[in-house]
C-alpha cells in the first residue's frame, strides 16, 4: 500500500481523539472552617462550587469523608455545584468533588466542612479562700466539645465590669481561665467566664452576627492575713507549636505565680530569638514570632523569677515548610 495512503488512513483513525482528553478541574471547592465554620444558626446558602472543562460531555460525584455522598433533600448537586439547605452536624468533615467523561476522572482539592459548636458554658460554682499574696485560678470551664475556639474570652464582676488583665492578673489564651498571680485583698468577688463567637452568615458574608455564653459565678475571697512569699510556679506552661512558614503571627505562653510576682524572661534555647521579628505582650507573658522562617525551628524557654527562686519551662516550635 502507498505510503502517503497509509498516513491517510492513520490520520483518519486518530483524528476522533486530537484534542480530546479527560476532564481539568478549574473552579475549586472551598473551605468552611474557622472564622467560615457554619453555625446552624446560619447554615442556609451553603455551597461547595465545582466546575470543569474537557472533551464531550462529562459528570459529576462527590465523595465526603472518603464515602461516596449520600444524597437527601437538605444536599442537593447542581451541575458540579454543591448546595445545602440547612447544616446538621452528620455533614461535617472532608468533600472532593469528581468530574468524569470517557477519556478519565480528575479529583479537586479536598475542601472542610466545619459546623460550629458553641454549646453553654456548664460546670459547677466554685468558692476560693486564700491569703494576700497567694494565687488562686478560676476556671472558665468551656465544654469541650466546643468548635472552634471562642473568638473572644473575658470575665465580669458581680456589677458586669470587665476584668482587666495586668501584672498580677492573667487570662490564660486557650483555657480562658482566670488567674491571679498574687491576689489582693480587693480582688476578693464574683466572677464570671464569658465567651464571644463570631458567627458566619453565607447569605451574608459581610455581616458579623454574634452569640454570647456567660458561666457560673464562681467566688474568690482574699482574707486579711497576708502570706510574705510564695515560691513562682509555672501555672500555664508554653505547648508545642506547629506554625507555617510566613505565618504573620505565633503566640507561645507562659503564667506564672508567686510572691514577689514573678518576673517573665524568655529565650530560645538553641539560639537567639529573631531580631525584629519578636515582641512581648500581656506583661511578658507571651512571646509573639512574626513571620515564621525555617530558622525559628526548635526549642523555647520560659523562666519566671521571683526574688532569689526561679522555675522554667518549655515548648518547642516546628516551621512546616509546604513540599
């Protein structure tokens, strides 16, 4: 057979699939999570968009949490789009979204889906009898359960003032708890834990609705005797960290008690803490890192001294670098 009738014939075999391949994800599904985790306040509007290009026609499927999606009249898939008509908390967890056609499957990112739980402060009043000069700790007893963290932690007096943090007064970061280093004799009261979330409307992203839990009261009376020195203690102790490289802002903590109120010294015991890149807040308490690099990796150290007594602790911190 001539030659040139061969590439004829060939080019004829080949020319269906010129071009043809399998489907490019090109719109993501996105993330609900954090400060854009769904409350069931606020859970109509929500959708994991997904869109694709490629050759002839092609279909869509959605996977969450690893199983094939299950769907009932509150989720429904338009085109590649998914669409919730109200949160329960069976749909949190992780979402991919496949597009398929004859020539292949191709799978988007995987997108969270984080419902937010903010149920009441529980737990039970608590009374505390201490001298002048001793600690006493307050617990804020969030439930555990909570999702994510509250967006605000604060504490009120009998007549609803804010307790203001200071050298001897400390609200720990995470806890939320309440804690005098060296209480005095005025400190003596009600208080009560409470907690701010900032709430999330997806038919109204630009609006910042929010909902407030207030605790039980608990009591803490300072007498009128007075100790003259309390050896410094580590209340709350720095926790390892994982932070981003380039990561704007990283907290590690440290509160300690004691009489005299103890003084907060903080170092980085593998080296030198990064010139202009650390500050101090919360009357050294905290030790803040900004914009994470490969060098901060490692180990830091907390020492609260307190006349000729000191005690120390220490996290370490891991800079995850993305492949």
């Amino acid at each position: 057979m001539d030659r040139s009738l061969i590439a004829f014939v060939f080019m004829i075999m080949i020319a269906p699939t010129i071009g043809s391949r399998a489907p490019q994800i090109t719109l993501q599904p996105i993330d609900y999570t954090d400060a854009r985790a769904i409350s069931p306040t606020f859970s109509l509007g929500v959708v994991l968009p997904c869109a694709a290009t490629g050759t002839g026609s092609f279909t869509y499927a959605w996977r969450h949490n690893e199983q094939n999606l299950q769907f009932d009249p509150h989720i429904q898939q338009s085109g590649g789009n998914l669409t919730f008509s109200g949160i329960i908390l069976s749909d949190a967890g992780k979402y991919v979204c496949l597009a398929t056609n004859s020539f292949g499957t191709s799978i988007s990112r995987e997108a969270t889906l984080q419902i937010r739980i903010s149920p009441l402060i529980s737990g039970v009043s608590e009374q505390f009898y201490r001298k002048i000069n001793q600690n006493a700790r307050l617990r804020c007893q969030i439930p555990s359960e909570t999702s994510p963290r509250p967006d605000r932690i604060y504490w009120t007096t009998s007549d609803n003032s804010v307790v203001v943090e200071s050298e001897r007064i400390a609200i720990s970061l995470y806890d939320g708890d309440l804690i005098f280093t060296s209480g005095w004799s005025n400190d003596t009261g009600t208080y009560r834990c409470n907690t701010i979330f900032d709430l999330f409307d997806p038919m109204n992203p630009s609006s910042s609705p929010k909902t407030r839990n207030t605790g039980i009261q608990q009591y803490l009376n300072f007498t009128t005797d007075a100790a003259t020195a309390v050896n410094p203690k580590i209340e709350v102790s720095p926790n390892d960290t994982i932070g981003q490289l380039g990561q704007a802002r990283i907290v590690l903590e440290c509160i300690a008690t004691g009489y005299p109120i103890p003084t907060i010294i903080w170092q980085k015991t593998s080296g030198t803490l990064p010139i202009n890149r650390y500050s101090f807040e919360k009357f050294g308490r905290h030790l803040i890192l900004k914009h994470l690099q490969v060098s901060d990796d490692g180990e830091y150290q907390c020492t609260a001294i307190s006349g000729s007594r000191q005690v120390t602790a220490s996290a370490t911190l891991r800079v995850h670098v993305d492949p």
